[in-house]
C-alpha cells in the first residue's frame, strides 16, 4: 500500500506540472492565464451579439508553409481561435472563412486585390496574415496582422467589427494648427521634418469620418458629432464663441493642449510653441499653466545622450498608480507616454464635475518652457527640483457648460470633454515602433498612447463598448513583486547616478575655466601646469562617464538575477504546492488505514 501510495503521489504531482506548462504553452479551451488572455472579453462578445447585418470575414493565412516559426504559427491558432468566438457568439450573424493563400493560386490573387499584404520569411517565402470584412457593399481589410501585437488582436478585431454596423462613420471635427489632415500642396510638418502621413490620423479614419474645420468659424456644423482640438494658435474670439456655445449645447470635445509643443506649425517651422485657449477655458474654471513644463522624478524614462543613458525627469512614463481607475477612458491602459507636457490646474465648478484622468506623483516639479530649446537635457536633469505637488495632466470635464454671454434664454445640455496638457504624445515617435522585416514597414505600438486617445474620444462621444475591450501594453507580463523591485533600483540608480553627474558637471566648469584663463583675444598663452592640470580633470572625467555606464550595467544586472529567481518561483511553487499536498494527504491516508487495521493479539 506504501509503495502504492507513494505512486500514486508522483502520478498526481507529474500530471499538476504537466498542465500547468502546457497550459502556458498551448491554447487551452479553459483559459488559464491571468488575465484571460485566449478569452473574448465580455464587451466583444456583446458586440458580436448586437451585430444586426451579416459580415463575412477572411482570414487569409499561409498555413502550407513549411518550417513556419514557432511564434507565428502560434500566433496564427490564437487569431482563429478568437475569429470563431465571435462567430460563436453571433447567432449566425458572422461567418468565418480561413484561407490558405499558396503561390499561384486563385486565394493569393484575390487576397492581394482586397489589400492583404504579405511579407517574407526565411528567405523567399511570402507568409500571408490578413483579415478581410465583408459586409453587403462595405469592405475592409487588416492587411497584416503582427504576432508582436497579440496583445492589442482583440481590439483591432472588435474596432473593425463595430465599424462595419454603422451605415456611415460617426463624423470627426478637427480644429488645429498643426496639418493632421495635410493635403498635397500645405505639405507636412512632423517635428519641424517633412514625412508621411500621421499615425494617429490613420488609426482615427479607420473608424471616424475625419472633418477638417477652419480655426476661423463662427459655429460648429451641426453634423459633427465629436470636435478634436491639436494645439490651438491665435484662435480668433468668433471660433472660442464657437466652441464654448457647442460645449454649452451638449457637444463633445477632446483637446491637446501644450506649453512647449516640439511639433511645428507650417508658419511657424521653429517650433515650440505654446497653445493658448485659457480664454476658453476660463468659462469652465480650468487653466493650464503658462510657459510651464512638468516633470517628474520618479517617473523619468531614461534616454541615451551623448552615449550614456540619462533619467530624463520631463519624459514621463505614467503607469497605473498615475491613472484614474474609475473612468472608462484610463482604468484599462498600462502606460502612457508624455513628453515635456504641462499641467491643468481647476477649481470647482457648480455644474461641471471635473476629475483628474492622469496625475504626476508627489515628486514632480516643473520648469520655465523657454528653457528647454536652450538647455541640454542633462543640465536640465541636474536642476530639477521636485515640489512635493501632485498635478494634473489630463481632466475629463462632465455636465452643463455654459454658453457665450451673448447667448440668453438657453438652457445647456448635457456635454463631456476630456483636456490633455500634452500635445507631443501625438508624435509617431512617442506612438510607435516603426520597423522594416524583409523590406516590408511594419508599426508595432510602444505604448496605450494610441489607446488612451482613442478611449477619450469614444468616451466623450457616448459610444462605451469599445471601452470595455482590454487593450493590455505589448510589454511581457511580469510578476507584480518584480516590477516594484525594479522601480526601486531605477530610483537608486537615478540617485548615484545624479551624483555622479554632478561632479562630472563641476568637473566640465573647471575645465572650461581653465581654457578660458589660457585664451587671451586671439592668442592662446601655454602653462604647462595649467595644461596637466586640464588632462587630469579630463581623465577624471572619462572616469566618471565609466562609472556611470558600470552602474547602469550593474544595475540591469541585479534586475535580469532577481528576474530569474522570481520567474523560477513562479513556475515552481504551484508544482511543489502540490507535491507537498499530495504527500500529505497520502501520508494521512496512510496512517489512517493502518489505524485502522485489526490489531492482533497473542494468547496471554
């Protein structure tokens, strides 16, 4: 019975470690990671319900390939796997077709006329990932699908799905003095830089019908839906009138603001400028701050400068903590990016409701915007100061908003707006990862930034069930306890790094003094002294700088060893878990039935 027993506790154990790594490695039905990652979420599922048109959707995948990599193929059953959720889940509304589109055939010419791109892999081979939605005369397409944005399928499948039940987009009016909607002959101003076509106007005319409007109008058509306002410039007081009388009548707005926007103008191809609508805002008790940028110690991204690595404190890297859990807009993003942005200070209002969407922590600070275009980053970084002030970077701004003094006898309606202090996370460097595999131009999200603007317009606009679709960051899931361990460690590096900077700052100074002695006009007097004493400031220097680069080794270091270890528990614990259990359990059992057995007794 022992040995049995003991059989038996192997048996379990094995099977409990058996499906715990199969589990993480194939596509169960029964989802078991965290965050029901292989699951509809309820809202598409709703969406796929509430669908009332029949749609049609193929997916166009190489699956003939030979040798396909491991990451795509898997990639591939999960896109399938959730295509036939929806059709599930439709009532026979949606159809689902997955085509092989092999070389020469009739399936690869027509995915090739609807738009589905492929690219190549190992070497000549065209590998096809496509959806196309076909609905009645409506057609689109996905024209490829990236396995590096898994974690953003969901959305893009439930986005493409709703888009298709409306009889026309919902309409889009944009007022701003930066060219979103360029046409041939303005051209196109990226960052003071000619290029294509902004990322973020791609995404929004996917499923927006975008209007641009002249930043002279005496009033919002009334066929607009939602207004997006980018960085307004010399806003004349017909068009503030405009806006404050359509907010008062119930419209919906989304703005981006900034005091220092690195975007440039076509008039003005210098760049940085500042927006100013604080004429308009004043109606609703909101300002955003004049000629002052805001940053945050504590959550810097570190950037490369002049070959080291420097915790920029005005890049802000904004997590959960710095996010409204409450409102739909933000409680579902991970982390938004924002450069160099302002902050919105605001004060009560007795019919708007105003609350923060994203906040600083209590270790920011701020800094003159003027200051920026003149200074280096690192001296910038060495003068921060935080304040112990928590600000607002984004609000969303809810209820009746009063109409123009020139409007009597009105009653105001219902409106919603959310106001961002940023205009440069509209950039396609703060949006995306822009890539070329084997010739072809593949954009892989960095961020929620995408999300985030997304969330703001369908949320003002009415239109939630978007909302819901969890939009989880590209990033790899980690362990909790990790990622505060590794916040903890950038905060010290941040610190002995400032140190060192510091002197290596001093260090600059004395050198610069010294040259500057030996300079007198136009002559160059040589003291030998002088020059050995300018050669050991510079070895102390390159001293430094290598410190500081061993530090931020050491410091990744010490996050890849702890990475490692925590990872290892993780996988572990369940398995031995359940070792430990079972060999209790049996060892119970087996006490229990020796207890249990007749004792025998010799005759006395």
């Amino acid at each position: 019975m022992t040995k049995l027993s003991q059989k038996d506790s192997l048996i379990l154990t094995a099977i409990a470690f058996l499906t715990l790594v199969f589990s993480q490695l194939t596509d169960f039905a029964i989802d078991l990671s965290s965050d029901r990652n292989f699951t509809l979420s309820e809202a598409s599922l709703q969406i796929a319900e509430d669908l009332e048109d029949e749609l049609e959707i193929h997916y166009y995948h190489s699956s003939s390939l030979s040798h396909m990599p491991y990451a795509i193929e898997r990639f591939s059953r999960r896109v399938a796997e959730l295509l036939k959720q929806y059709e599930t889940n439709s009532q026979g509304t949606i159809r689902i077709k997955i085509i092989d589109p092999f070389p020469g055939s009739n399936e690869e010419r027509w995915a090739l006329r609807y738009g589905v791109k492929p690219i190549k892999i190992k070497g000549s081979q065209e590998y096809f990932s496509g959806l196309v939605f076909l609905s009645g005369p409506k057609e689109a397409v996905i024209p490829f699908l990236d396995a590096r944005e898994s974690s953003q399928l969901e959305y893009q499948l439930s986005s493409q799905i709703l888009s298709m039940q409306y009889a026309s987009k919902p309409s889009l009016g944009i007022i701003s003095s930066l060219p979103l909607l360029p046409t041939p002959e303005q051209g196109f101003y990226s960052e003071n830089t000619p290029g294509p076509r902004w990322v973020i106007a791609s995404h929004l005319e996917k499923r927006f019908t975008l209007k641009p409007l002249s930043l002279d109008i005496n009033a919002i058509p009334e066929s607009i839906q939602t207004l997006l306002i980018v960085h307004p410039l010399n806003m004349p007081r017909s068009t503030i009138t405009a806006i404050q009388n359509y907010m008062a009548g119930g419209g919906r707005l989304v703005m981006f603001l900034d005091p220092l926007a690195r975007f440039a103008p076509p008039d003005q191809p210098q760049g940085f400028t500042q927006s100013d609508l604080n004429e308009l805002l004043k109606h609703w008790h909101i300002e955003l701050v004049d000629q002052e940028v805001t940053g945050d110690l504590s959550l810097a991204q570190t950037i490369n400068y002049q070959g080291a690595s420097l915790s920029y404190p005005y890049f802000l890297v904004l997590d959960s903590e710095q996010m409204d859990s409450q409102t739909p807009v933000t409680q579902s993003l991970d982390q938004v990016m924002l450069f160099e942005p302002g902050h919105l200070v605001w004060r009560p209002h007795q019919k708007l409701n105003i609350r923060p969407l994203l906040q600083t922590s209590h270790q920011s600070g701020v800094m003159r915007a003027m200051l920026s275009p003149l200074s280096d980053p690192e001296r910038l970084s060495l003068s921060f100061q935080g304040d112990n002030q928590k600000r607002s970077l984004a609000l969303y701004v809810q209820g009746n908003f009063p109409f123009s003094p020139e409007v009597s006898n009105q009653t105001s309606a219902l409106g919603a707006a959310v106001i961002i202090a940023d205009v440069d996370l509209l950039a396609d460097r703060h949006l995306i990862r822009d890539t070329v595999i084997n010739g072809q131009r593949i954009l892989v999200q960095e961020n929620d930034n995408i999300p985030f603007i997304e969330n703001a317009i369908d949320f003002v606009s009415g239109d939630t069930r978007l909302l819901d679709v969890r939009i989880p960051t590209s990033k790899p899931r980690t362990l909790s306890k990790l990622t505060a361990i590794e916040k903890q460690l950038h905060q010290d590096w941040r610190r002995d790094d400032r140190k060192l900077a510091i002197k290596r700052s001093k260090l600059l100074a004395q050198v610069k003094k010294l040259e500057a002695s030996q300079t007198n006009g136009d002559r160059v007097t040589v003291d030998v002294g002088q020059r050995q004493e300018i050669q050991n400031l510079r070895q102390e220097i390159e001293a430094l700088e290598l410190e500081r680069r061993q530090l931020r080794i050491r410091q990744q270091g010490f996050i890849d060893v702890i990475k490692a270890r925590l990872i290892a528990i993780n996988v572990l614990a369940m398995p031995l878990f359940l070792w430990f259990a079972s060999t209790l359990w049996f060892s119970y059992k087996r006490i229990y039935i020796n207890r249990k057995k007749p004792q025998l007794h010799t005759a006395s």
